[in-house]
C-alpha cells in the first residue's frame, strides 16, 4: 500500500474515505429525492466539499501527534453525526435539529425503539474511522505531517472555493434556499447533513438570543393596540350559524382571483366556482388578498392558524416553529373538535411534522398515508383528484366534529399536468408559466368539484362548512407581460400587481340560503376570527390582529406583509398612494388618508414580529375559550 519515501497526506484519504461513505449514506440510506442531474451532481460532491474542508483544516496544526489526534477524533465526531440522524431518520424521515436534541420532543420519542433502529450494517459506517485510526496511530512514519505554508495556504483557499462553488450550484438549483429556510431535506441535499447542521445552529442561535432576551414588557402595549384597534364591538348576525359543524377547509395552491368567472381561449376556467359565487349557501369574498411572504404556502397556514403575520424573511413554521402559539386548532381542540391536516407531500417540508403538533393539530395525514404512484402524481406529487378520494376513507372515521384542512398540489409552479387530465387549452403568451397555469387551475377546480359530491355521497358535507382559499399567487410579477396580454392591459402597474394578489375565498353553509359575493376588503388575518365565529365560540382576551369578516365593525385596512395596504378606497404601494376603484395615483394633496395609515401599518406589523421573536405568548396566561 505504502511507496517507498513517498508520505501519504492523511487528511486526503480521511476526506475519500469520508466523502463516499456520506455519498452512500445520501444515496442509499437517506431517501432524498432526485430529480435532475445537476441535483445528482450537487448530491456528488457535497459530501467531498464537507470532508475536505473538516479534514484540510489539520494542515495548520503543528505538533504530528496534535494533527493525528484531530483527524481521528473529527472522523469519530462526524460518523457519529451521520450515524445519529440515519438512525432518527429511520424513524421520522427527517433530520436532528438543535430544538429537538435539547428539549426532547421527537428525539424523546424514539426511546425504546431505538435498538430496533439500528441495523447491524451500520457497523461498516466504521470502517475509515478504523482505517484512519490504524493510520494515524501505527503508521505515522508514513504519512505527512509537515506541510509547507504554501501547502496550507493553498488547501484553505481551496476549501473556501469549494464550499462558495458547492453554495452556489444549491442556490443556483434551488433559488433562496437559506433565506426562505423551507425545508432540511433540501438543505441535507444541497449543502450537505454538516452545513445542515451549522445552518440549523446559527438560525436557533438566533431565535434563542431573541428569546432569551425578550421578557414579555411589550405586551401590555400590544394587548391595548389590539383591544382598541383591532377588536370588534358586538356579533355578527352568523355568529354561530355553524355551531358545531365540521369545518373542512381547502387551501387551494396558488389558486388567484383573476381567474374566477373568467375565461381563457373562450372557455371557462373555473365552473365549479363560478358556479359557487352565485350559490345560495356561499359567500365568495372578491376582495380577499392573501399576505404570506417567502414562506408560501407555510405563511398562508400560519396566518389563517394563529391571525398573525409570518415573518418578513423565512419561513415562520420553519424559524419559529418551536414557539408558543394560541392557534385555531388549539382553541377548538378545547370546544371538543378533533383536527386533522391532509397533504400528501414530505412531512417534514416547512418543518410541518414539529409545527402542526405545536399549533394543536391532533394528526397530520403526510405523503406516507397516501399511495402515490407515477401514474397517479405529477410535478410536486399525488395529482389533486386522488388526493382527495384518497383522504375520503381517512375522513370517514374522523370523531365529529372536526376541523380539517386539505392542502391541494397539483396547481403549482410550474404547473405539469398529464394531457388526459386537461380539460381545457393551455393559453398561449411568452410565458409558459402563465400557459400551463390555466388547465391546472381548471383541473383543481374538477377535482373541487368531486370532493363535494364525495362528501354528500358520505353523508359528511350537510354538517359541515368548506371553506376554500387561495393560499398566495401563482403567477409572479416575472410574467408581468403575458399577464398583460390575457388581462388585455397595456402594462402591469404597481397597482395592478397589488390587486393580483388576491386570492379567493368560498365560505360554504350547506342549507344557508343566503349567500353573496362580498366585496368586503379581507384577507388571510381574518380567517381564525371569522371561523370562531360562524362555529360560536368566543375567545376571551385572545391577541391576534385580523377581524370576523361577517361583522360590519371590521378595521378598515388589510395590510401585505411587504408594508402594502389596502383599504376600500386606496391601494398604497411603491410610496404611492392608488384610488382604489380606478388605479389612478392620488394627487399628492389628496394622500393623507394613506399617509395616516403607513405609521399604524408599521406598528401593527411590528407588534405581530414582537410576539413571534420574543415568543411572548409564553408570558400569556390565555383563558380557556368559553
Ligand atoms: C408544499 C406545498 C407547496 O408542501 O404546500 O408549498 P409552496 O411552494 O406553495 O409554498
Ligand atoms: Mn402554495
């Protein structure tokens, strides 16, 4: 093995011996999706950067038996890493995180079983630990442990290119992947299970500071904002029409309003709905805009949950999912309703498997309770029709009542549908986006459809309200001007993109009868109030910043998490102020009345951030809901 007065630099067999086991361990052991070369080639090489850059920096100690001793204990310290999360992922297909390893929760859970999750096979997990161990301990003669100051210098400078080309090839694949902070398996596959981990410190580094020096003195402020500004005098006339009703709410994935009782190429886009905003039993909000920044989806769950504002930056369920909240399911958890989230992707996307329970969900029907095959998913997964037929035996044994949210798929970036599930042209613009946005749309809105006539032939729908909302755009300013092709619109103005940011909202009352389209000036903040409100139930003292959409005592704004705000009359965006009915720019004599609201769209703002960074809630002493 050994070639006559040739040294071995350790460090270079400890990061190949190092790099293709965690390849292995990636490849093989961990189930990370793949779906094109390039996420196959980040996947390749992450793991050498990792090694190389843990392993070169032995160079730079100078006493041999010091250097020897560190590449040693650091493979230890790495296989035992690894180690540790394939044996967590083995029983929660997610990775370790700091919050987990310190205050129990998951980790506590694996417990007793965790002998049945270690394999006798992981024993060669070991085996370049050994390697390295013989090496540095019995052949020391023949392996380098001087290296010039050129040769060290050279080795950092490579370990920096390394570790910036291997960042930028993830950002370049998955665009905002640290700033949107979404999801560990993505991190894990693109930065690999180390940086992961170094991400993942930094950020509850930052959330613990925040945490530890909050103490709860800007509550007594922002329960007065809240008491004065945002709390309604009286009831709505619906208070309770739902009383005791399941609630079935569908997030409908990137579902806008422009799309309703519109047509593309001559042919309705969205029947069903259209159909519903003219339906007796339903209220159809057109001014209804949602609020959610990077977190997407997750913003949209967190808003409609808890009646807060996610964060500007990151995903809130992602950077704060540990926090103490006094959220929807929690408080009708208290009034005897069971709660249950439907959504076949990976669980542990948006960190959902740790905030759901937090939030006070009793069950989250993930990917694994779905059986998803390549005929029956496309794009991010389980095709929309099966997902809802799938979840209806799950449904069916559900204790009633029960609140239930179903979070749709199919209608997503980039909007891959199968030809036979399309039942309507794509349109035709520069942007295919915007082309294939149409059929997906439409083929929600079948599979809408089929989940009503599921829930009546189940017996499940006259008991129940659905509630169905759009959860962000689809459609991003980047396709301004196909936008403005098919709106038939010179160009897309800052107004015009505020107003594509609404969303629609369908509040369903089986046997109502007096539904109508409100043009109400609404949004995602409202949702928690509202629903506590058809169900009956009044919350004492509870801290949250939206309002009953149904009642007539409504604060007269709904602001954008970007500091936009809407109100009946002005649309402010871009400093400027918008008449509200035409999209014209108010004279600068005239915008006061915008003006008055920026300074309280901050406050409020800012007083929803206070509680989520200084999880002040945990300084609350909530009432029980009565
Ligand atoms: C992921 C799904 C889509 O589970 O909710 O998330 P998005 O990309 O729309 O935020
Ligand atoms: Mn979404």
């Amino acid at each position: 093995m050994f070639i006559k007065g040739v040294k071995i630099p350790l460090y270079v067999v400890a990061t190949i011996l190092f790099g293709i086991k965690t390849y292995i361990v990636y490849r093989f052991l961990f189930h990370l999706e793949i779906e094109n070369a390039m996420q196959e080639f980040i996947l390749v090489i992450n793991p050498f950067v990792s090694a190389f850059i843990i392993f070169a920096i032995s160079v730079w100690i100078r006493k041999p038996s010091r250097q020897m001793k560190y590449l040693r204990y650091m493979t230890l310290i790495g296989t035992l890493i690894i180690f540790a999360n394939l044996v967590f992922y083995r029983s929660f297909s997610d990775f370790i995180t700091v919050p987990q390893l310190f205050q129990g929760g998951n980790a506590g859970d694996l417990g007793e079983s965790i002998l049945s999750l270690i394999k006798l096979y992981d024993i060669l997990l070991f085996v370049d630990v050994i390697v390295i161990w013989y090496l540095s301990k019995a052949k020391q003669d023949k392996v380098t442990t001087k290296y010039p100051r050129s040769g060290k210098v050279c080795t950092l400078a490579l370990s920096l290119a390394l570790i910036v080309g291997n960042f930028f090839l993830a950002e370049m694949e998955r665009p905002q992947l640290f700033t949107r902070a979404f999801d560990r398996e993505y991190l894990v596959k693109y930065v690999g299970l180390f940086n992961y981990h170094i991400y993942d410190l930094a950020l509850h580094s930052k959330v613990k500071t925040q945490h530890v020096f909050a103490d709860g003195s800007e509550l007594p402020s922002i329960k007065e904002y809240v008491e004065t500004d945002i709390e309604q005098s009286g009831k709505s006339e619906l208070f309770g029409i739902a009383e005791d009703r399941n609630v079935i709410f569908i997030s409908a994935e990137s579902l806008q309003s422009f799309v309703i009782n519109n047509t593309v190429n001559g042919q309705e886009i969205t029947p069903f709905l259209n159909g519903l905003t003219e339906d007796g039993d339903t209220y159809y909000f057109e001014n209804f805009y949602h609020q959610t920044e990077q977190g997407k989806t997750s913003d949209s769950e967190f808003l409609v949950e808890n009646s807060l504002y996610p964060l500007s930056r990151g995903a809130v369920f992602f950077t704060h999912g540990q926090n103490e909240y006094h959220a929807l399911p929690e408080l009708l958890g208290n009034e005897g309703y069971y709660s249950a989230v439907f959504h076949a992707n990976n669980k542990s996307f948006y960190n959902r498997d740790q905030m759901y329970p937090n939030l006070g969900f009793d069950y989250f029907y993930d990917e694994d309770a779905y059986e998803v095959t390549s005929t029956n998913s496309i794009g991010w997964g389980l095709k929309d029709k099966s997902f809802f037929e799938q979840s209806m035996k799950y449904l069916q044994t559900l204790e009633e009542p029960f609140y239930t949210k179903f979070i749709t798929l199919t209608n997503h970036f980039p909007f891959e549908l199968d030809e036979q599930d399309q039942s309507i042209d794509r349109y035709d613009s520069n942007s295919n986006t915007l082309n294939n946005f149409f059929p997906t749309v439409r083929y929600m809105d079948e599979s809408i459809e089929q989940f009503f006539t599921q829930l009546k032939d189940a017996g499940l729908y006259e008991n129940s309200i659905i509630i169905i909302m759009g959860d962000h755009y689809g459609i991003s300013s980047n396709h301004n001007k196909a936008m403005s092709q098919y709106l038939d619109k010179e160009e897309i103005t800052p107004y015009d993109h505020v107003q594509l940011q609404r969303v629609p909202l369908f509040v369903h009352i089986p046997g109502h009868g007096e539904g109508e389209v409100k043009s109400t000036i609404a949004g995602q903040i409202d949702m928690k109030p509202t629903i506590l409100s058809l169900l009956g139930i009044e919350v004492e003292d509870d801290i949250y910043f939206g309002n009953d959409l149904f009642n007539e005592d409504r604060k007269e704004y709904i602001i954008l998490r970007n500091g936009d705000f809407i109100t009946k009359d002005y649309i402010y965006t871009h400093d400027t102020c918008y008449n509200f009915e035409t999209g014209a720019p108010v004279e600068e004599s005239q915008t006061d009345a915008c003006s008055q609201l920026t300074e309280k769209v901050e406050t409020e703002l800012g007083y929803s951030d206070d509680i989520i960074y200084g999880d002040l809630f945990r300084f609350v002493d909530f009432k029980e809901a009565n």
